[in-house]
C-alpha cells in the first residue's frame, strides 16, 4: 500500500496505519539484532588485529563463546595456518595500503578442527583525524561457491593442460615435417664449374609439404644433372611422390644419365607404384649439363614429361622456350613418350626451369586471370642476360606481388654460365 | 648533444643495465649524494609495501626499490622456474640490480625472505653491499630437530592452497563469469587486487622457494654490519627466530619492535623507521 | 566460385557426362565419385562433355585420367568433347593430347 499525496478517507486512514504496524512487527528488526544474527559474520578488530568485537553467527561458525575470543583473540588465530601465511604476506599488506580489502578467499578453523571456506572482506575504519581506529570485517560462508570454483579450476586446469599437450604434439609435428620436406629438396645446389645456380621454391600448403621438388648434383667427374618437376597434388600424399621421384630420378642418373632414359625409367617407377585406384602422376623436366673448359660454354641435354617447357635467356636480350612437344606426364602409360631438347649455354646464357605455380598464378581484378606463358617470357626478356642470382631475385619480387593470387606450390630453378669469365680456374 | 652522435645513442653496457632496470622495476629516489639503500620486498607483495619507509629515507639516502622477476610490474616473460626454483635465483636479482646501478656498498634492506635473500646476495657480490637491515627474517619456517621455524610441511601446502583459491589470474578471468555481470567487466576487476597482484603460477613457486629454504648455513658467513629487526608478535616470524638469526650473524645487532604481524615497516612505520635510520647513521 | 555440376545422360555410343563449372583441387573428388558409380559396357564409349567447363587444374586433369582408367578397364573407350582452350592447352603441355581422343563437340563424339 503505498502513500499517495492526496488527502485520504478517514476510515483508510486508521487502517493505513494498523497495517504500517504490522509491516514494522514483521520485519521485527532491531539493528542489533541484525548485527547478531545477519546471514553473514561480523568481526571488528584493533589495529593490531586483537578481536573487540563479534556476531553470533560468526561465533556459531567458529563454534567458540564469546568470552573466549573477545580481547584474546586475534583475526589471524580464526585461520588455518596456511591462512595466516596468506594473510600476512598478502592480506595485511594490502589492507594496510588500500585501507579496504575485498572477496579474499581464506579458510577459518572451527572448533572442532574442522575448516570452513570463506570469502572475507576488510575495511579500515580511520578516526577524525585519519588515524586508523579499527579493522571491519565480514565473512560470508563461501561452502558452496568455493566447490564450484573448485570445479571450474580443475576444469581450467584440464583445458590448460589439453591446450599444452595440442601445443607439444604440433610442435612435434612440425619438426618432423620439417624433417620430411628437407628430404624433399636439397639444402644448397653443388658448384658447378663455370656455372653459376639459383633457386626458389615455395609451398602454398599449411603443413610445408609441397609437391613441386628439383636438385642439382654431379654424374661423374664433368656432367652434372639436373631436374625440376611438379607432382600433381597437394599435403603429405603428393609429399610421398615426391620423395619416390627425386630418389628414383637420382639413381637412374647414375646409371643412365640420358634425359629420355631416366625419364623412362621414373615413368616405370610411378606407374608401378600408383598405378592401383588412386593414380599419381608427376611432369618433370630431367636433364644434364656438360660444361666445355676451353670454349665455356656448356651443353644442355634435357628431355621433359609433361611439364611446361624451360625458358632460355640469352646474353642478347632475347629469351625463348626450349620447346618439348610431346613429353607424356610421368605415371600414366606404361610406356610413355618422352620429348628431348638441346641447347647450348655460353656466357651471359640462363636456362630457367619453373613450375605451373608461376604461370597459372591468378592475376587482375577479381583474381580471375592468370599470369599466362607469355607473361613468364616477356618478364624474362625484361631480364636476360643477368646472372641467375639477380634473375632469381627479379622472379622472387614477382612472386610476392602475386600475393594470395599464388595458390599453388612453385619451385624455380635457373642454371647461368657468367657473362665474364674467371681468368682463373680456381674456384673462389 | 654531443656532435656526430645521435640523441638516442646509449653506450652498450648502459643498455643491459636499462634491460635490468625494466625487468626489475627499478625505481631510484631520495638524495643522489647519499649512500644507497636497497629496500628488497618479500614473498607476497612488491615495492610498494615500502611505500612508509620511503619518506623516511629520501632527504639523506638514494633510495633503490625493485621487484623480483615474477612479483609487482616485473617483467613477467623473464621468468624461469629453474632459475627461481632457489633463493640463489632471486639473489641473482638482487646481483643484477646492483650491477645494473654499479652500487658499491649497499646498504640492503630486507623484508622477511627478501632478508635471506640479501644474505646469499652479499656473499655473490660482496663489493656490492656493504650493510644488512634484516626485517622480520627467518631462515627456516618449518621445524627441525633443535629449531623451531613455527611451521610444518602441511602448513606450506595449506598456503598454496589458499594461494590457489585467490588464484589472481584465475579470478580476472573467472570473476565475469561467476557474478554473471560479463556486460560490466568493471564489476569483476574490482575482485583483482591492484597491488600484490602476480601471477598465480609464479607466486606458488616463490612461496615454495621460500617457504622451503633453509639458509641457517649461510647466516654465519654474513661479515658486514647487519641490523636484525623483528615483531613482538609475528605469526611467521617467532622471537625464537629472530633470536637465532641474531646469534648466527656475527657482530649483529637485534632490535625487536613493539608491533604485531609480519609487516613492522607498515603496521608501525615510525618504529621502523627510526630503527633503520638509526642503524644507517652508525655506518661509518 | 562456380561449384562443378555434373549430369550424365545416355547417348547410342554410351554414357556423357557433362561436366560444368570448375573442377578443380576442391570438387574432382565429386567427377571421381560418379565416375566410380557409372556403369559401363565393353565396346562403349564414355564421352566427357568440357563445353561448360570454367576451370581445370592439375587434380582435374588427374581426374580426366581416371576416367580413362575407369573405361580402360571396363574395355570401354573414352573421349573428350569440347574442350576449352586454355585446358587444352594444359592438355599439349603434359602430352595427354595424344592420349584422348578429342572431339569439338558431344555430337561429333557420340557419333549423332
């Protein structure tokens, strides 16, 4: 019944104030009693921390008389022991530089030895002249809320330790893909007597395991061989091909280093291999490289199998494709033909050798083109007649301009003879 | 500036004592001119517990206060468990701070553990400090055959637990959720301490560090002038205690203040106070 | 992204299948999965219609592979119908152009 501001029948009236009687009775409080019997524990402290003054819900708690704590107790003699700690490392200082202190979790020890979790909140209560007078403190029974916190601790604690075991076990991961994918390329290309190499490569895959792949190493005492290829398919499958293809195209080198033999040869190995429900292909340029001491220059013999055909950069200015028609993708006959090349290299010439990645990255608004063969040529002439380096380095920029257009693995590879010749022939 | 070199041009060595500085906290105060007084804080809180001391010092000391790595604003990224694992690792500190300052004997000022700490300090880089004010120290908090520290085992495993419970860390991130009151994230960061606050998971391993130590040993090798200062009443630092430290040092001198808890230099500064300064006049 | 849409259809020579959109890394798996569940009789011939096709990568044309493989083995014959340039393309560079036969059109393919 609420009091408006208008005067009110004199009948209401007397009835207005036997229920305002009632209401009072009912709630019955007194500030004392309040005090005493409050759903909370009520405890006043000397600065010191000598106990002046306690509620009886506090007492029941405790399970103690109040002649025996009142001015022989002290705040920390309620605590467990590692709650004295607490409060004296932490506790008293705070309170002694905020002059309140609230929510601190603490234990109290009841008579009987039992403990019983509580959250205790502290202020500082300072006299006229700011002195401090007097600590006021309350505890409420924090019995229930400390299970629940206990549960979401152990769950935090459970879903911290998932979380650093999913660490671990990634990081493990990825040092062992790291080992793969190093198994997969070479980790520096061979000197080459009058020669110099550079190369690039590039995975677009999150795991780093790529299928494009090339190396570089000696056939004997003067020719050495060279490949660059692209397995079709990404992530750790076409990681598989790539590693039976480097090793096998390694080894058919040294038995036989024709570009169409070795060729054969991996075409037989990849077709034997995954020529079941889940067929595997790869294209691949092989090829060799016979330097001349005394003319400096140096003869190419490549074969390719399905793979788009190299660049040469010439010394003039101009560059061409190396054309090779007809090389069939490695893995899928039996027997596939494979297309031969030759081409002699002299100074200032760079054969370049590049996968699909370069050429068929997504240009333009809109991402829609792609950069194109004719792109790739004319951004060689731009640069023809450079050593491999700087060429390496022009297509590198290249490729980061294609930002997120570039969404497939490339791998680059150029094989230069220096434009000016060493006048010596010791390496340096 | 000097011509030819660049404003922000600092000398090597200046820039690892800046790294120190930033790791620590250091804050330098009080008089340029006078002798150096290093307030080290203890196991629970940080610089600030000196806050009352500090005016009492500035007018005729420089003052040096400095967090360890894993307490106040320290750098926390520098902690490591192995280094803190022993009173030796936060010594290091000490070491470090006083390199960092290139102090020459120091006069270190120590609460509780951080007294301890002093000790190992002095004796890592005796050049370095040349004082010991030691404030309610204790070698050894749990009993042994002939010593009594005032605690057991299981009393160091209830203060992790009670460490747990007010899990800071814990409670910034949890207190949103239990109040229920995510939309008013002020209402939970009232639950997370200002001062004091570290990492919970740093705090269990200084607490083990200390509470765990035993340093009776190294007492007996302390050689410089040394003030022991301890309470009437402290729960975690009994007479008993201070007594021991003082007859282990020697030539040390025992004051024992009229003031309750473990913390003389905030419950009764002015006695504290005046005992430091006191000690600090007598030095030669 | 057109997603790739398939439909296949009976012609006198045997099953066309049509294939629109782009195949590619993300949807071959879909042309892999109905090819593995198209029955084909020995003699016939299976006609990929290309006319709509946006897109062809590398796991496409492992794809037309397949197909080959698929009818090679039930003794049937295969054929390409309308391939796109810039896939045929692609096609001259890795030699399959020698491999399947190639048609301008479905009509020219299944022999109507």
């Amino acid at each position: 019944m609420c009091r408006t501001g208008q005067q009110s029948d004199p009948h209401d009236a007397g009835g207005e104030k036997t229920s305002d009687a009632a209401f009072a009775a009912l709630l019955e409080d007194s500030t004392e009693e309040l005090y005493e019997c409050a759903p909370c524990g009520y405890l006043s402290t000397l600065m010191d921390g000598t106990i002046a003054k306690i509620n009886k819900t506090l007492l029941d708690w405790l399970g103690l008389e109040r002649e025996a704590v009142v001015g022989r107790m002290r705040f920390t003699d309620l605590l467990t022991m590692g709650g004295k700690l607490y409060h004296e490392t932490h506790f008293a200082p705070l309170l002694r530089m905020q002059g309140e202190l609230g929510g601190v979790a603490l234990e109290i020890r009841k008579a009987d030895g039992v403990r019983m979790p509580v959250l205790v909140s502290s202020v500082v209560k300072h006299g006229a002249t700011g002195e401090p007078l007097l600590i006021r403190t309350t505890f409420f029974d924090a019995r229930d809320r400390r299970a629940y916190e206990e549960e979401l601790l152990r769950a935090r604690k459970a879903a911290e330790e998932a979380h650093r075991q999913a660490e671990a076990d990634r990081a493990r991961l990825q040092d062992a893909l790291a080992v793969l994918q190093s198994s997969l390329l070479p980790d520096i290309l061979p000197r080459i007597p009058g020669m110099e190499t550079a190369a690039h490569y590039r995975t677009a895959s999150p795991d780093r395991l790529g299928g494009d792949f090339y190396d570089v190493f000696p056939i004997d005492a003067t020719r050495f061989a060279f490949f660059l290829g692209d397995v079709c398919g990404k992530g750790p499958q076409a990681a598989a091909v790539t590693s039976l293809t480097r090793y096998t195209l390694r080894a058919a080198a040294l038995h036989d280093p024709d570009p169409v033999s070795a060729l054969s040869t991996l075409n037989r190995a990849v077709h034997e291999r995954y020529s079941g429900g889940d067929p595997r292909y790869c294209t691949a340029i092989f090829g060799t490289l016979e330097p001349d001491p005394g003319t400096g220059q140096v003869t190419v013999r490549l074969a390719s199998g399905g793979h788009p055909p190299a660049l040469v950069l010439r010394a003039d200015g101009t560059a061409d494709f190396l054309p090779t028609p007809g090389g069939l993708l490695i893995g899928i006959l039996p027997n596939a033909p494979f297309a031969p090349a030759t081409t002699t290299l002299g100074p200032g010439d760079t054969l370049l050798l590049y996968t699909d990645g370069l050429t068929e990255a997504r240009t333009g608004e809109g991402r829609s083109a792609l950069y194109g063969d004719e792109a790739l040529r004319a951004f060689a002439t731009d640069h023809a007649g450079r050593p491999p380096s700087a060429v390496m380095e022009a297509l590198t920029g290249l490729l980061d301009g294609f930002g997120d257009g570039l969404d497939d693995d490339t791998a680059l590879l150029a094989l230069g003879v220096p434009a000016a010749r060493p006048t010596t022939g010791t390496p340096t | 500036m000097c011509p030819g070199v660049p404003e922000w041009w600092v000398e090597p060595e200046r820039l690892l004592g800046m790294e120190i500085e930033r790791r620590n906290n250091v804050t330098v105060t009080g008089n340029p001119h006078g002798r150096t007084v290093v307030l080290a804080h203890g196991f629970g809180c940080d610089q600030n517990m000196w806050r009352l001391t500090v005016p009492a010092l500035v007018e005729d000391y420089r003052v040096v206060l400095f967090d360890y790595v894993g307490s106040g604003r320290s750098d926390l990224s520098a902690f490591s468990e192995a280094r803190y694992a022993s009173l030796s690792g936060y010594a290091q500190d000490v070491v470090d701070v006083c390199e960092a300052l290139d102090l020459r004997g120091a006069v270190f000022v120590g609460h509780s553990v951080s007294s301890m700490i002093g000790v190992l300090a002095a004796g890592m880089a005796p050049e370095r400090i040349g004082a010991l004010v030691m404030v309610a120290p204790s070698p050894r908090y749990i009993d042994d055959e002939g010593y009594r520290g005032g605690f057991t085992a299981e009393d160091i495993d209830e203060l992790l637990d009670s460490l747990e419970s007010n899990y800071l860390g814990w409670s910034a991130a949890m207190a949103p959720v239990i109040m229920g009151n995510a939309e008013r994230p002020e209402l939970g960061e009232e639950l997370t301490n200002s001062f004091c606050a570290t990492d919970p998971a740093m705090a269990r391993v200084f607490a083990r560090t200390t509470f765990l130590s035993d340093s009776r040993e190294e007492l007996k090798a302390v050689s410089v002038p040394t003030l022991v200062l301890d309470c009437t009443q402290d729960a975690i630092a009994p007479r008993e205690v201070g007594a021991f430290v003082h007859q282990s040092i020697p030539g040390s001198t025992l004051l024992t203040l009229d003031a309750t808890g473990h913390c003389p230099h905030m419950s009764a500064p002015e006695a504290t106070n005046d005992a430091i300064t006191g000690f600090l006049a007598g030095l030669r | 992204m057109s997603p790739l849409n398939l439909a296949v259809r009976d012609a006198p020579t045997g099953p066309v299948v049509e294939v629109k959109g782009e195949l590619d890394y993300d949807t071959s798996a879909d042309l892999r999965d109905l090819l593995a569940a198209l029955p084909l009789k020995p003699g016939q011939r299976l006609v990929l219609d290309l006319a709509r096709m946006e897109f062809c990568d590398s796991s496409g044309i492992s794809t037309l592979i397949v197909a080959r493989n698929h009818a090679q083995s039930a003794g049937a014959d295969v054929a390409l119908a309308a391939v796109p340039a810039s896939t045929l393309r692609v096609l001259r560079v890795v030699g399959l152009d020698q491999i399947f036969p190639l048609h301008p059109d479905a009509e020219s393919a299944t022999g109507t």
